[in-house]
C-alpha cells in the first residue's frame, strides 16, 4: 500500500521550534518509505488563523527544504486543501452523524463545565458529565431561547485499542476518558476532530506522524472513523521538545521562533540541531533535510519529551 503523510499546520502564529521538528518527522517518516504528503491548512477558527501565518508556513516548509506533492499551495485546486473553505464537506458529515443518532445539542457553556463538579483528569482536561446527554425536546426548544448549542457525538463504554508505532498498545474509554465530544462549537465553527478525520480520510491520508499531545486525541478519532464508516490511519506520535522546565516549546518563545531562526541560521544548521536535540547524531553539526531524512529513526527517539539543551 503507498503510503500518503501530511503536513497540518494551524496557522495561528508562525512555526516555532517544536513545530519544525515535528514537521521534519512527518516529512522524514513518509518519504523513508516512498509516500507522498498532503499540506493541508488547519484555520478551522479563520479568525485566529490569518492568512498571512499561512503563506509563511508554506514558504517556510520550502525554505527548510520540505516538499509535499499535494495541497495548499500546489496545483490550481490548492483553496480546497483550507479547512475554511471545507465547511460544506464537514457539514454534510455532521448531518449524516445526526441522521444517525449519534448527536445531542449541549448548551453549557466552558465556563460552566469547569467550574461545576465536572470530574477533572490529572492532566487538567475535563471529562463532560454528560449534563446535556438526556435533554427532553422541550428542555432543548426552552434552552434554545437563551443560547445557540454546540453538538456533541454521544460516546459509549465500549474499549477503543490501537496501537500507536512509538508509543505501543493503547486503550481507552471514550465515557470514562473525555466523554461526549463537541464536533460544532456554538458559534458554528466545525470541531478539530471532525475536521481532521474527515479530511484524512477523504484526502487519502494513511500515515499521522504528529506530537504526542495528540495523542489522547486518537480514541476520539478513531470513534469518528468507525461512525463515518472510513478506514483509520497508523498512527506514530512522537516525543515534545520541552525547555528546562519541562514546559512545552509553544509560540510564546519567541526566540526559538522561525521568523527569529531564519535571520541568523541556514536550515541545515536548525535542521542539524533538531536532529542532535532529538538524538539522531552525537553533536551540534549541519546537516540537509535530505540528510535527515536518511538517517531518522522513530525508534531512535525516546518516549520521554526532550529537554532542548545547549544553544543553536
Ligand atoms: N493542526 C494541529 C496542530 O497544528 C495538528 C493536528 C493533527 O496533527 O491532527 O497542532
């Protein structure tokens, strides 16, 4: 089977860091076996999401030497490779997981769920109690008055297993684990996961290399795959750079941005350290994307997050 990877930037901020390293995995894991990629434009939420930060992505994909053979920015097409420009796709799904049964209207709002005795998972999340689960129509007519509901897909007990290349068996349960799951927000924005597995699927993607903070967000997915009657992807997350603190490298380090990376280093010279940060070659040297490419190992990265040490 030829395998198809993706890229899936948000384009909420410029790429830092940990986004070109994860980049460069997906890159490196497909085309290690002879697959081609997708660039697709996560801006579900356009208005957090400025074109601008798009057009950079792709100009800064390219600057590090990543290709992708489709998608945004490719061919005459390239506008439907936009979650913006998808809604009508995702609607169509959404109905059809109605028509099913599977949705239920909720009309708490975030504020609510935190501060009510919502059971909270170590790690911060929240698992929705269901408040909204059994609404009779009446209830639901009478809350409608007071604000527009999100859609949620109703979720059950039953064990969701897979295994993910890196990181081994997994099982989750979807009631116990996150709960019902909002697939349309109340102001109408279409969900992360509905978006992401309808576009996988429809766009033909069967390998997810991504950050292992998403990867709690499988079981939700591969739910999603099964109700939309699609077959799910492999799945291989991989370790997050962190810093000293262990705190996630996010777009508030402005320092370890591109924009910042690009004014004082060659590619080869970020690309080189990612690949010596993330254990691939014993010291700080340059090295090519298609050097990277030759020599990356998932199985080489540890499961730990990595602690970026000594200086680029
Ligand atoms: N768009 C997401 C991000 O930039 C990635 C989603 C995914 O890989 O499924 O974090």
């Amino acid at each position: 089977m030829s395998i198809m990877g993706r890229f899936a930037p948000t384009p909420s901020g410029r790429l830092h860091i940990g986004n070109v390293y994860a980049l460069l995995c997906a890159w490196a894991h497909a085309r290690q076996r002879g697959g081609t990629l997708v660039l697709r434009i996560e801006d579900l939420d356009a208005l957090r999401c400025p074109k601008e930060y798009a057009d950079l992505i792709a100009e800064d994909l390219q600057w590090l030497g990543l290709d992708w053979d489709e998608g945004a920015y490719l061919g005459k097409d390239c506008d439907k490779y936009f979650q913006s420009r998808r809604s009508e796709i995702y609607q169509e799904y959404l109905n059809r997981l109605e028509k099913d049964g599977h949705l239920f209207p909720c009309f708490c709002s975030r504020g609510e769920l935190h501060a009510a005795d919502a059971p909270h998972l170590s790690d911060g999340r929240y698992r929705y109690p269901g408040t909204c689960r059994n609404l009779t129509k009446e209830e639901i007519a009478i809350k409608r008055f007071i604000r527009p509901p999100a859609l949620r897909v109703r979720v059950n007990d039953v064990p969701i297993n897979f295994v993910d290349e890196h990181y081994g068996v997994q099982t989750y349960i979807l009631e116990e684990d996150s709960g019902d799951f909002i697939v349309q927000r109340s102001d109408g924005v279409f969900a992360y996961h509905l978006a992401v597995v309808v576009d996988d699927a429809l766009m033909g993607v069967n390998e997810i290399v991504r950050g292992r903070d998403l990867l709690d967000s499988v079981p939700v997915q591969l739910y999603l795959y099964k109700l939309l009657g699609f077959t799910p992807p492999q799945y291989c997350h991989i370790p997050l750079l962190v810093d000293q603190d262990g705190r996630r490298l996010a777009k508030r380090d402005k320092d370890l941005d591109i924009g910042v990376l690009r004014e004082k280093y060659t590619p080869e010279t970020i690309i080189g350290y990612l690949a010596w940060q993330i254990g691939l070659i014993s010291k700080n040297e340059k090295i090519t994307a298609k050097e990277f490419l030759q020599i990356f190992d998932v199985n080489k990265l540890p499961h730990e997050d990595i602690i970026l040490k000594g200086e680029i």
